[in-house]
C-alpha cells in the first residue's frame, strides 16, 4: 500500500509576522523603530545623540531591541515596552487582504505564527488583514517569555556571555527568548509540535532564516527576489508563495488523489 506521506513534503508552514505577512511598505516597522527610540528616550533617560546608533546596533545584535536594552542590565517591565511601542501605531494603514486569506485557506497544511512581537499586537495584525482564523496558533513574545517581571535584567549571576547568531562574536546574556536565538526556536518546536525538517519557514530576516536553516527548517526570505545563503527560497511578497512554491498544491491535491481513489476502491463491490 502506497503511503501518503510521500507526497506531502511539509506538514507545517510557520510564518513570521511584521514585514512578512504584510509589506514593508505599510509604514508599521519604521513607526515602531521611532517608538522604541521614544521609548529609551523617554524611559530610559538615554541621551538623544546616542540612542539611534544603540537602537540599531542592539536589534542587529539581539534580534530586537528589547533583548538588548535587557543584555546592557536596563529595567523596565516587556508590558510597559510593548504598550508603549505598539500602542500608537498607523494599524488603518493595513487593509483585509482577500489574495492571502485565500492562499491560506486553500492549503490544508498546519500554519503557525512565529513573532518576537506581543500578542496583542500580532492579534491586531491579523485582525486588520483578515487572516485571524487561518493559523492554528501564534507563538510570540509572551508565549516564550510567560513572565513579565521588572527586575528580570541579567544579574551577576547570569553576566555569562553568549555566542551571537550566524556570527560568532560573543556578546552579553540577555533574559529575552526571541529569534535569532536557536532557544527560540527550540522551545517554538516543542511548544507547537512541531518537526522542523517538514517545515517551511517565511521570514523577512535573513538572520532568522540563517538560523532556522542550521535547525533544520526549510527557509524562505520575503521582501527580495534575490536568495542569499540561509535560504532556499526568496520572493518579493507573500502573495507570490503560489506561483514560487506551486507544490505545495500540487502535492495536497495528490494526497486528496490518493485518498479519494482509496474510498473508492473500499467502497467497490466485489464480483463474482
């Protein structure tokens, strides 16, 4: 007997969120940048000279911000930050988006959101675009950091450094689970179930996808046509999934093939 498995390469598509299930173009992550400079402006009591160079240098370090406002010993509570950040948002700027619901909905493969974002932020996010309902969960920052505790900042205890993602440089500790950081990914395995080696995975940063890639992910970079190394597909935009990766349909449609002619060959009387 013929096993169905063999034409279904994936069993999960897990997707980032911002500048992957919408564009960039939206406007969302420039606000958000500006918000989190306010932030450790205003917060923080950072120097205003300092703080554009720190913003970037943290996020490119740590994969957000956050993490690395955690690493360099800060205190502040994530809700306060991510209130703060995500409170003020252009979210009108994001229109239901009818081409992606149908995408989603048209393949019966398990879909899982993967953010470093809050959870009430990616609600909003799906919800402004209409595809609220087409993921069988999110995994995001208050799944994988389930305290929110002001005084979590890495102490002498913890002050061990850590190897940095793709590069090799040695950077401080820091108490925030998030991507790039294979533990993230890790715990998003176990958490959602999920085998990474018949998974594809969206993300518009290639420090992710590098990651993932190392893990066992199949990888796919949005934003660029142009694939560089970590990935092993690269699109302009998520509604190009169909037309760069029409297998995933066509071998859905097979196991649908496979299924139906075996109903029909049990449902066949016998003659004599």
């Amino acid at each position: 007997m013929e096993n169905e498995d063999q034409y279904q390469q994936y069993d999960c598509l897990l997707f980032d969120l911002d500048d992957t299930l919408y564009p960039l173009s939206s406007g969302i992550s420039v606000q958000i940048t500006k918000n989190i400079q306010e932030f450790m402006l205003q917060k923080l009591g950072m120097k205003e000279s300092e703080v554009p160079e720190l913003c970037i240098s943290l996020y490119k370090d740590y994969g957000t911000t956050m993490a690395g406002l955690k690493a360099q010993g800060y205190n502040f509570e994530y809700d306060d930050f991510h209130s703060f950040v995500h409170g003020r948002l252009p979210y009108d700027s994001l229109n239901p988006d009818p081409i992606l619901r149908g995408l989603l909905l048209s393949l019966p493969i398990r879909k899982v959101v993967f953010t470093n974002s809050d959870k009430a932020h990616a609600a909003r996010v799906l919800g402004k675009l209409g595809i609220e309902d087409c993921f069988e969960t999110i995994i995001s920052f208050e799944t994988l950091n389930p305290t929110n505790n002001a005084d979590d900042s890495v102490g002498a205890e913890e002050t061990e450094n850590i190897e940095q993602p793709n590069t090799g440089s040695v950077i401080p500790k820091t108490p925030v689970v998030c991507k790039p950081f294979e533990h993230a990914y890790e715990e998003t395995f176990k958490i959602a179930n999920i085998n990474p080696k018949r998974t594809l995975f969206f993300d518009d940063s290639i420090r992710n996808l590098q990651t993932a890639k190392e893990l066992g992910l199949h990888t796919v970079m949005i934003g660029t046509s142009h694939r560089t190394k970590g990935a092993d597909h690269a699109f302009e935009s998520i509604h190009n999934i169909k037309e760069a990766l029409p297998e995933l349909w066509e071998t859905t449609e097979q196991c649908e093939n496979v299924r139906y002619s075996r109903e029909i060959a049990i449902e066949q009387p016998v003659q004599a």
